[in-house]
C-alpha cells in the first residue's frame, strides 16, 4: 500500500511543480498568462492519448503506435469525407478504426504472448506507412467551418474546446481508474498478473480493453488534430508516442506497471507543454528544449525512485511491515 | 466501494461526450473573445524596432542556417530583433505550436517556411486576425493564410530546371531516370517531383521515371538506397534527388560503386556539402538559388510589411540586393541557379 | 541442470539456422529474378549497407539480454558522428579522433549505466531521457552544422578495404562480431550477462555483482556506438545533426528478429547479425520487385511480428515437447 500512497503523493507534488512552473514562467514572460488557455490548444491531443496510456502502462503494457494511430484514423476521416460522407460520422468512423487499431495490438500482444513494446512497434511501422500511402503522400483539407471548431473554437468565447474534452475525459479516466471493477483490476493485474488471473480475473479481456481505449482516444486525436491543423496528413501524429509516455512518466506512472494516477499523468503533460510554450516564448531553441526535457524526465523518476527509497527505509527502521515490503519487492522481481 | 462495470462505462463515456457535444455547439466561437493582449499592430510601425520570428521547416539544415546568416547580415540594419529557431524535424504541428507561442509573445512579422500547406492556415490565419503580419518564405502555405510569399524560385521553375540538367546531358537519348527524394510525406519534394513528371510528359520523351526511392534523411540509408537503384533497375543512368541529403548521399554510393561518368547524378542541396563530389567529378551541375540573398529578401519584406509600405503586385526595390517583381503576394527571388564548379567554390552554405 | 544448456543450445542454433535458411531463400529468389544479383561486389555491399546498424543492435543484444533497453543507442552513434568529423575538420590526428570519440560513446553508455544500475531507475525511462539530451547536444556541437568534405584520412579509414574486396565497415563488424560472442560464451563477464537476465535473483544469490554487470552493459552499448558512429561518418562521407534518429529501433528490430528475447537471458550476437541482413535484405528485395517505396515500413514491421510471433510459436513447441 505505501507504494501507491507515495504516487498519490507525488501525483500532488506535480500540481505543485506545476503551479509553481506557471508562476515562474508569467513573471519572467509578462505575456505567459494572458495566453494561458489558448496555449493548451497546441498540446491537449497529447494529454487526451496519455490518459488511456496511463491505464496501458498500469497494466504492465505500453502502445507504441499511438503517433501512427493519429496519422491512420485522421487520413481515414479525411479519405471517407472526400468521398462525400459527413465529416462528423467520418470524425466517429475513424475513431472506431482507432480503436479497432487498438484492438488488433491488444489481440496480438494477448494471443501471442509477444512483448508489447515490440509488438506495437511493428504495428507503428504498418499503420505509419498504411497512412501515408493512403493519404497518397499529401495532405486532405478544406473541411467545413463548423468541424475545424472542434480544435480551435472556445466554448463562451475563453474555454478552448479541446481544453473542455480533455477535462471531461480526464474525470472519465479517473472515475474509470479509481471507481470501477475494470480500473481496479487495471491496477490488480499490473502489480501482479498471475495473481490476478488465480483470483478470476480474466487477464487478457482487461490488457485488450486498455489498448482498444488507447487506440480510441489516439483516434479521437486523429480526429481532433485534423480540425485543428484544417487538415490531415500521413505523418501527423509521427513522435507523438514518445511525448505522451514522457508525460505519463513524470506524471508518476510506473514504468513498471501496478502504479499511477490520471491527475498525476494530466499534469505531467501540462507540466511538459506548458513549459515548451514558456520557453519558446523565452527564445529557447528547439534543441536546448530537448534536452531540458530529458533531463526532466530523468529527474522525475530519480525522485520517485529515492522518494521510494526512504519511504522504505523508514518502514524498515520502524519495524513494522517489513516482512510485507521484502515480499512486496520479491513480487516485483518476478 | 461501489463500482459499476465496464460495459456501462463505456456507454456512460459515449453519452457524456454527446452531451458535451451537443451543449457547445450554440455557445463555441472560432476565437477567444478576450484578446486585448495583443499590442494591435494594424498601424505602421515604421521607425520602430520590430521583432521579427524566422522560422525555417526544420533547424540543423546548411540550406536554412544559410539564409539564417543573410537574415542576421540585414537585420540590424532594418532595425529588426530577429529570432531564429525551427522544428528538430520536419514537423507541421511543433511549427503550429512555435507560431502561436510567438504570436501570442507579440511579435511583428511571423515568417515560416512551411512544412504543410494547409496544417498551418489555421494558426497564421489567427496570427493575422491578431494583427501579426504572416510572411512565408521558401515553402508556401495556401495563399489566405499569409500575406506575402518570398518565394526563391517556383515549383515549375526547380522541377524543369531540375529535369532540363539531366536532359541536356543525354541529348535526347532514351535515358531511364530514378528519384532520390527524402520521405514519401514530405510535400515540397512531392511538388518537385510532380512538376519533374510535368515537364517530362511535355518536353522529354526520352526520360522515363523508373523508380522513386527515399533516404529517410539519413546519410546511410541515402547510400544504401543509390546502390539498391543502381542493383535493382541496372538500366537507371541518371539519379535526380531534390533533396540536399539524398544529392551526397546519391553521388557518395556513385563514387563507391565506382560508376562516376557512367550514372549522371544531380539534384538539390547546397554548395558546401557538394564541394568534394563536385571537385571530383562525380557530380558536374545541381540546382540551387542565393540561399543568402533569399534570407536578405525575406528580412527586407519583413520590414516593408511592418511599415506598410509592401506592394502587393509591381516591383519591390532592395537597396543592395536589386529589383524583384511582387506578383499577387509574390515576390519572387529570380530563376533557380545551376551550379558548377565555379559557382560551388564562390559560396559558402 | 547439466541438460539445460544444451536444450538451450539446441533452440538458439535452430533460430539462427532458420534466419540463415531464409535468407538464402531470398538470395535465391533474388538470384532467378534478376541473375546478375549474385555479383561478386553484390553480397559485399548488403553486408556494408546493414554494418553500421548491425554493430549498434550488437551493444543493444547484450543490454537487453540483461532484461534491459537502451533507446539511445541512435543518437549516441549521431553524436559520436559528428564529434569525429568536427575534430577531424578541425586537424586534430587520427589517433585523437578516435579516442575522443570511443570516450564519447563510453561516457554515454556509462552515464546510461549508471543511471540504471547503481541509481536503480528503469532502463526505458534513462534511455528516453538520454536520447532526447544526446539529440539535442548534436544540435549544439555543431550549432545545426553538417560535417562534410572530410579530411582524407578519416575517409581512408572508412573506405580501406581488406585484401581488397572487405570493406571497413565489414572488417569492424565481424571483429566486434566474433568478440562479443566470445565475450558472451565463454567468459565469466559474458555468462554472467546471461545470468542477470536469466533471473537477476539467484544470480545475486549465487554472488554475481548485478550493478557492475548491468553497468558494463550499457557501457558496451555506448562503445559499440561509437565505433559504428566513427565507421559511419568514414564510410558515408558526412553527417547530419539528425543521423541516428529511429536507429535505436532498427537496432532493436534486429536484435528481436535474431532471437533476442526482450524478457532478458536470451540472444546470441550471430542472430542479431543476421536479424540485421534479413532486414538489408529485405529493404533491397523490394526495390528489386518493383514495389513502391512507401510500404518499406510496413514490409519491415510484418518482419518483426512475423519473426517474434514464430519465435514464440517456436518457444511453446519447444516447451511442450520437454
């Protein structure tokens, strides 16, 4: 238990990372706060994928092809627009095909028995290069006026409405996560799988549900990216896995599985985004940016891990548990 | 606890983002309402220093650090603070991310070359409503997304001059042709590459296009696909690449493969990387434009645009740098240069 | 316990002659399709053409051999690149060149390493962040620079060839090729390798030192690297500040599809050599069949899950035979 207590901790100790970010960057860039809301629009596709990868990671996965996903379902939504269907049933159809994209990682990575990082990747080059031949090497645009609001418009003139549907599904992941017999068994099933599946758990339905909601929500940010950008590309969503995980990573998601919180993975791509829109406002260049974000990254598990650490030591010195703690790391090695 | 199963989630989800969907709909506007942040740049800032955002299609590339020095040469001179800083690759949407971050910074002049066409209309477009002035330079955007286009030579231009090297080498012989280009989504390639078939379905029937192979932009993967040209169609006698990885990379695998003087080789890219290729004969002619004086050009825009002094057809006289003719929101650098030896070792990008 | 070696001989040998079987099964289709393919430069230049990957996926079998990942492989031979040709531009001798850029590549791996032995963070994470800080020190060694028209003994270097017809890059390759196995099956270091990732809790009882185990791996990531990144910028002739990006997952690609198990205790340097020429192989098949360059991806992502998945095929027959 003290393991997932000190990530409920450190999921607060990134909102205050976070707060204490925004009053840096407002008072070194006058402009910074008055910008506040629109800058998220440029990120929030990243935080909406880092949701469900949450969940993945939790269950001792992880989805590579989320980026090709983004490409793949944005050029389908595109393609069947073009041939005259609504561009909100297409918007809807290539969400499915999202999470239908999930669904076949989820069944290979499940039947097979093959580890998720290798599977996804071999995935991530078939959808990358199914989107790009299909969207014939350019981009599909000219959608109408009312579909491209979903990614630039403002609900009452201030809320960006990329801001509005990242929040409500933010609150839908953490309900999901936390209140619900398929979040806990999420969870179950990351600290320990064998366990989980002795207790009747059925293992492999919850591992394919995790990547099917992560191919719907990199669907949906197909959908979303196209409104925003007015168009879609084979390569648009390309990189974009590598983002989302570092957000899930500094939001305190265990790499490891077992561990993590939505608000924690919510505010550690806040906490990204918002600190690349505040250093291009200071000028710094793409390159310095990059390796700031490492070392970011870097840091973040560093303290999680020593966080661990002492948290441990304390146990320990205090005597009581210890027993539990030897069996929990023992459960780890396994 | 109380929990509910997943099936009811799922639905719940479904309902909940209709719901949203449907209670937006009436209250969602294209822009935020409260935008008084913007220092409302509509007048003319003549006199005044401006800052100016050069954003290239991605940094680390002599062809875009090139224009990047002529800019820096005129910019104190025009009274600009300039600020250089790209994607680390080719990327439409860090680009979209960049420019709103600057436009909301307060910059003047926004002036992008873009790796998309449409992806960043939404973004200038808003730049512009905002009261920034958006210039493109080297790759356009479509036209309501900007007000001015620097444009250094235009598609038709480089695709026929590219096309026109090749075939007066061969002089009307059968010639079967392959392309080196850089990834099959990159749209400036993909336009060149159209207007090479163009000009060949016009003017020369002895060309024929037998393959187009990419380097991904990476020096070996640029070697190992000359050589698996040259292996898989052994007809191939001349290699175009529009690309200024893919030209070394080509005329490197020609070198090795000991084929100079019998696979003609040419292309995009810059003087300084083809210098050795050039002195040694693998390549003879390329393709390239003053990538210094298209910085220049960009920068004297800039400001003509800030003061409001920019024509938007006729001619735009540089003091300097000469007389260019605005065509539509034109401004044409000149005619795409054909580079040889004499010409590789004059400049310095 | 004195039967399992060989039973775990046994599968390892029967992956690698099944990679080899398939790739002379290509060569021969190759051979009918187009009959000069069979050249005597032809073979010689697969092999050169896949060099430099298959020296980053050897590093990158012994680290996840270790249960561990190193995603920064790539930009560690891209800095490397670029740290050999800028000295090299700027007159520094040969010998200098290359053991600043050994250095180069050791400090990396060993940063890596430390990072993930002795500080306990996960290997994914490290090598994540590392790729990103690499990437972005390539940008600011040269300022966005490329290096190139290189002086000629850096070019002598990647273009010798050995009594004439192996070129360099080849020379190097089964070099660290036959190294490295002999490093992994025959000493104490190398089984010690196999034991970490075996089950890194009876090798700590049986009083291996984990740490130091798992350090010297990514040590030797980050050094064969830097060879790959030096024989790179010697053979192509320049580089950029973005050579070696997606590397790291070419190199992955063939360690996986040479019967590396990403669980750890499992691979041999052979099968990732080989893993390396069938995706040569197959890259160039496709040019050879007139199949457009756009499904070079996807071609090689059915590869890997065609290789993995029959591995596990493979696996369980084998498992259910005992």
């Amino acid at each position: 238990m003290k393991r997932s207590k000190f990530f409920a901790n450190w999921s607060y100790g990134i909102i205050a990372v976070f707060l204490l970010e925004m009053v840096i960057l407002s008072s070194v860039t006058p402009k910074f706060l008055s910008n506040l809301l629109p800058m998220t629009e440029n990120f929030m596709p990243i935080g909406i994928m880092a949701l469900s990868m949450t969940l993945v990671i939790i269950a001792g996965g992880i989805d590579l092809s989320i980026g090709s996903v983004v490409s793949f379902s944005g050029v389908i939504m595109g393609l069947l627009w073009q041939h005259g269907m609504n561009i909100w049933v297409a918007g809807l159809l290539a969400v499915l095909i999202g999470g239908l994209a999930g669904f076949i990682n989820g069944q290979i990575i499940v039947r097979t028995g093959i580890q998720p990082l290798i599977a996804t990747l071999a995935t991530q080059f078939i959808w990358g290069s199914l989107a790009v031949v299909l969207s014939n090497q350019g981009s599909i645009y000219g959608f109408p006026g009312s579909f491209l609001l979903l990614g630039t418009g403002f609900l009452y003139g201030y809320l960006p409405v990329q801001l509005v549907i990242f929040v409500v599904l933010a609150l839908l992941f953490a309900y999901l996560l936390n209140k619900t017999v398929f979040g806990r068994q999420v969870l179950f099933i990351g600290n320990s799988e064998s366990v989980s599946a002795y207790s009747g758990v059925n293992v492999n339905r919850v591992k394919t549900w995790t990547y099917v909601l992560s191919g719907l929500t990199a669907g949906l940010s197909g959908v979303i990216m196209g409104s925003f950008f007015a168009s879609v590309r084979g390569d648009m969503g390309q990189g974009l896995e590598l983002t989302v995980i570092t957000g899930c990573l500094v939001g305190g998601v265990n790499v490891f599985g077992g561990a993590g919180t939505i608000v924690g993975a919510a505010f550690g791509v806040l906490l990204l985004g918002m600190l690349s829109q505040g250093l291009n406002f200071m000028n710094v260049s793409s390159q310095v940016q990059a390796i700031i974000t490492g070392v970011i990254l870097i840091l973040a598990v560093a303290i999680q891990q020593l966080g661990t650490i002492f948290a441990r030591r304390r146990k320990m010195t205090g005597g009581e548990g210890a027993g539990k703690l030897r069996g929990e790391r023992r459960a780890r090695v396994e | 606890m109380k929990t509910i199963g997943w099936k009811r989630m799922a639905t719940a989800l479904v309902i909940l983002l209709l719901i949203v969907a449907l209670a937006g709909c009436g209250a969602v506007q294209s822009s935020p309402s409260a935008n008084s942040n913007q220092n409302a740049a509509q007048t003319s800032q003549k006199g005044k220093t401006i800052k100016v955002a050069l954003i290239p299609k991605a940094i680390g590339i002599p062809y875009f650090t090139g224009a990047e020095q002529g800019a820096q040469s005129v910019a104190a001179a025009l009274n600009i603070k300039l600020t250089y800083n790209g994607p680390t690759t080719l990327s439409a949407s860090d680009q979209v991310s960049m420019i709103n971050s600057y436009v909301a910074e307060g910059y003047n002049v926004i002036a992008v070359s873009a790796n998309d066409p449409t992806s960043l209309a939404p973004a200038l477009k808003a730049a512009m409503k905002k009261g920034v002035k958006v210039i493109t330079w080297d790759s356009d955007t479509v036209p309501d997304a900007r007000q001015f286009f620097v444009n250094q030579a235009t598609v038709d231009g480089i695709g026929s001059t590219l096309v026109k090297v090749v075939a007066d080498h061969f002089k009307g012989k059968q010639t079967d042709v392959a392309i080196l280009s850089s990834t099959p989504s990159n749209t400036n390639q993909n336009q060149w590459i159209d207007a090479m078939k163009k000009t060949i379905a016009d003017k020369y029937p002895n060309l024929h296009i037998k393959t187009i192979q990419y380097d991904q932009g990476q020096p070996s993967t640029g070697v190992s696909a000359t050589e698996n040209i040259v292996k898989g169609f052994p007809t191939v006698k001349a290699i175009i690449s529009p690309d200024s990885v893919g030209l070394p990379a080509a005329a490197e695998a020609v070198e090795k493969l000991g084929l100079q003087g019998k696979i003609y080789v040419t292309g995009l890219a810059d003087p300084v990387v083809m210098k050795k290729y050039v002195d040694d004969g693998t390549v003879q002619k390329y393709v390239l434009w003053n990538v210094l004086d298209l910085g220049k050009l960009t920068m004297n825009v800039a400001r003509a645009v800030a003061d409001g002094t920019m024509p938007t057809s006729g001619t735009f006289k540089v003091k300097g740098l000469g007389d260019f003719q605005v065509n539509n929101g034109q401004v044409l650098l000149g005619l795409p240069m054909i580079f040889d030896k004499a010409a590789t070792d004059k400049y310095n990008f | 316990m004195k039967n399992e070696p060989s039973l775990f001989w046994k599968i390892m040998q029967s992956r690698e002659s099944f990679l080899l079987g398939l790739i002379l099964l290509l060569l021969l289709i190759m051979l009918v399709v187009s009959p000069s393919f069979l050249g005597p430069g032809n073979l010689m230049n697969i092999l050169t053409n896949c060099a430099t990957v298959a020296i980053v996926a050897l590093g990158e079998t012994i680290v996840i051999i270790t249960k561990g990942i190193d995603l920064s492989v790539g930009a560690t031979m891209g800095m490397v690149t670029l740290f050999t040709g800028s000295l090299a531009l700027n007159g520094f001798p040969l010998a200098v060149v290359i053991l600043v850029a050994f250095l180069a590549g050791i400090v990396a791996g060993a940063l890596n390493g430390v990072l993930i032995s002795y500080l306990k963070l996960p290997p994914i994470i490290v090598t994540l962040g590392t790729l990103s800080v690499y990437s972005g020190i390539m940008y600011v060694i040269t300022k966005g620079n490329w290096v190139t028209n290189l002086p000629a003994g850096l070019l002598q270097l990647g273009n010798f060839r050995l009594f004439g017809f192996v070129p360099a890059p080849v020379v190097v390759l089964v070099v660290l090729l036959l190294v490295s196995t002999l490093f992994l099956q025959f000493s104490i270091p190398g089984r010690h390798i196999y034991a970490v990732g075996n089950n890194e809790a009876s090798a700590r009882l049986s009083g291996i030192n984990i740490k130091r185990v798992i350090f010297s791996a990514y040590l030797i990531a980050g050094f064969f690297s830097a060879v790959a990144g030096i024989f790179y910028v010697a053979y192509n002739g320049f580089s950029t500040p973005s050579t070696g990006g997606n590397m790291e997952l070419d190199a992955i690609a063939a360690a996986v599809i040479g019967g590396t198990n990403v669980f750890g205790g499992k691979g041999t340097p052979l099968g990732t050599l080989l893993g390396a020429i069938l995706l040569g192989i197959v890259t160039g098949a496709l040019v050879f069949f007139h199949i457009p360059a756009v499904w070079n991806l996807a071609v090689e992502g059915i590869v890997i899950l065609a290789a993995v998945i029959s591995d596990a095929a493979l696996y369980r027959m084998q498992t259910r035979r005992i």
